[in-house]
C-alpha cells in the first residue's frame, strides 16, 4: 500500500461537502435553512469559480463554523478520510488560528485564545485508530492586521517543539502588494525564531512578487514560476525550495482552464532541478483526495510514472517534520551573508 505525504492542506477547505453538510443540519441556523437538500449544497460548495478571491470566500463559510467546541468534530473525520481513503502517513494541516477564535472577543483576548485552538487541533489528531504523523502550519493572513500576524509567529515559535511545524501566509494575493515590506519582515522574525516557513505565492499572474522568496523554505504553489518567470528557476533550485503544486485548485479558481497547462511546470521544474509536492490544497471543496490529484495527472500524461515518484519522494523528504528539517537559522545566516543590510527588523505599527 502506497502512504503519500500531504504538505499543502488547509483546514477550512478540507472538510467534504457531506461532513460539512451534517454538521449543519446537527446544528440547525440559517445555513441548515439555506441548503436543506445535499446535492444543492454539493453542487455550490463545489463548483468552479472565476477568480481567487470568489473561491477564498467559501473558506469564511467553513472558518465560521469551525469554533473550539467544533473543531474536534472537523478534525477527526478529516483524519479518518484522510487515513481510510487516502493512504496518508504524514499531513501538515494548516490553518490561521485567530479565525477559530471567538469573534464576539476583542482584538487582545482572541490572541491569547488562539494557543487553545492550536491545543484543540493537536488534541484531536491523536487517533490511535487514524496513525498519521499530523502537524500544523499557521497562516498569517492578508487581511489580519500586523499585530495579529506577528502573534501567530511567537504563538507558532513557542510551540514548535510541540504541535507546530511552521508557518504561512495566506488570504488573497492581491492583498500582499501593498504590505510586502510588512510582510519580508514577519518573515524574517520567524526565520529568526527557527521557524519553517512557506506561503502562498506565484499562483495567480497578480501574486508574483519575488521580494518574499528569499524568506520561503518552499513555495506554496508557485506555478507562475516556471510559467511566466523560468529565470528564477536555477536560483530556486539552489536554494533547495519546493513547489507546492495542487493541481485542481486551478481548475477551481479559474487560474487554468486545462489542467495539461500543467506539463510546462513540470517539465521545466524537472529540468531546472526543483522539486515539486502534490497537494490537494482544499480536498473538500474539490471532492478530490490526493490520490485521484496523482491519477489525474498521470491518465492526462502531464506525469509520468517516474516523474510521479520523484513527486512521491519529494514531499517526503521536504515534509517540515519527517523526519529532518531544513534549518531555518542556516537559511537565516545565508541571506545575511548575501545581503549584510538585511537585519532582523522591530516590530512595525499596524
């Protein structure tokens, strides 16, 4: 039996429509009122969208109802659909963990509640009878404010001996453009804290801003990479970094409308030397588990099956936390090194 690595799976879009759709009949409100029947519900959670920004907005659905009293709920049939259909052995699940918070709280009190959440989640991962190797990437967002952001960083660096593996950056890309300094140096801060760090970049033609790749370990998406800019491949090559490609997404997003607009990412990643994970990025949303992302590839001749198991092998061996991490104080020094400007900034104002 194969076991797959999975790198790049958010919490919110992880959850299938049938799960999602029990739990809010369980619960009754408006959104039990508002899709009475299933196959209406599957059909709109589901369905592609036109652009990033629409489909982001189906995370604020799932994001409302994953609260501290729910989130066991969510996680434990994540896990056991995850174990019982997709074969996985290792899975970093990431989230932003102020959205999990109570809303009805202010600013400073749903900081300090989000180190519950982070305990709730890897509470509910412990499944005997699900044994993945399960941990937890925390996003900072593009729409949190600067404190919030940064408040994700410690939270994640106090507990990295513990349930996290890292962090992220997600929310629209078209939010980063006007904070890319913000951002450089909340990256930087986590660099400095020995944090693992990836985000999403390079996904959309508007998310390209090389500023922050110095800053990522690997490349959440990035297939405007080898798309559009195949000059950067060698550099990222260099610097060991892997893309984090899941395929569906853009179907999903209307970022593609082919997915053998793939076979040029792979092509040229495979030969400039960079790796590539697989990922489902939100296997509920596109009721396709990570298996079928592989088999899609392959019966579409976007892979084949060497280049597959190089894929295989590559999320392994990039995984945050099996079982060797690539130390990210080493990769702190050697932008240092290459940039004696670049320092370790203080904090900025929101």
């Amino acid at each position: 039996m194969t076991l797959y690595a999975e790198l790049h799976r958010h919490l919110g879009g992880s959850v299938v429509p049938r799960i999602l759709w029990r739990y809010f009949q369980r619960s009754g409100g408006d959104l039990a009122r508002q899709f009475p029947d299933y196959p209406q519900f599957e059909e709109f959670y589901t369905k592609p969208r036109q652009t990033l920004e629409e489909y982001l907005e189906l995370h604020t659905l799932v994001e409302s109802c994953q609260t501290l009293a729910s989130l066991p709920y969510f996680v434990h049939r994540l896990l056991r659909g995850a174990y019982v259909f997709e074969n996985l052995a290792y899975l970093e699940l990431r989230y932003t963990p102020y959205l999990r918070t109570d809303q009805h709280l202010g600013e400073s009190q749903r900081i300090d509640q989000m180190r519950q959440v982070v305990e709730v989640v890897d509470r509910a991962s412990q499944l005997p009878a699900y044994p993945i190797v399960t941990q937890q990437v925390l996003c900072m967002h593009s729409r949190l404010p600067y404190s919030v952001n940064r408040a994700i960083i410690d939270l994640a660096a106090a507990m990295k001996d513990k349930y996290v593996c890292g962090v992220d950056l997600a929310g629209g890309d078209a939010l980063y453009a006007d904070r890319l300094g913000e951002f450089s140096q909340l990256y930087a801060y986590a660099l400095s804290l020995g944090l693992n760090t990836t985000g999403h970049l390079y996904e959309t033609p508007q998310g390209c801003y090389p500023e922050l790749l110095p800053y990522l370990m690997r490349i959440g998406h990035g297939i405007q990479i080898p798309l559009l800019y195949p000059e950067l491949l060698p550099e990222i090559a260099r610097q060991g970094q892997c893309l984090e490609v899941c395929p569906t997404t853009y179907l999903k997003t209307g970022t593609l409308r082919d997915l053998r607009a793939l076979k040029p990412v792979f092509e040229r990643c495979f030969g400039a030397g960079v790796d590539i994970a697989i990922g489902t990025d939100n296997a509920g949303l596109h009721n396709v588990r990570l298996p079928f992302e592989y088999e899609n590839l392959i019966t579409q001749d976007i892979l084949d099956f060497d280049q597959l198991q190089a894929c295989q092998a590559a999320a392994f061996r990039h995984a945050f936390a099996w079982p060797h991490v690539h130390p990210p104080v080493l990769m702190l020094n050697q932008m240092l090194n290459a940039s004696p400007s670049l320092l370790i900034p203080q904090p900025v104002k929101s």
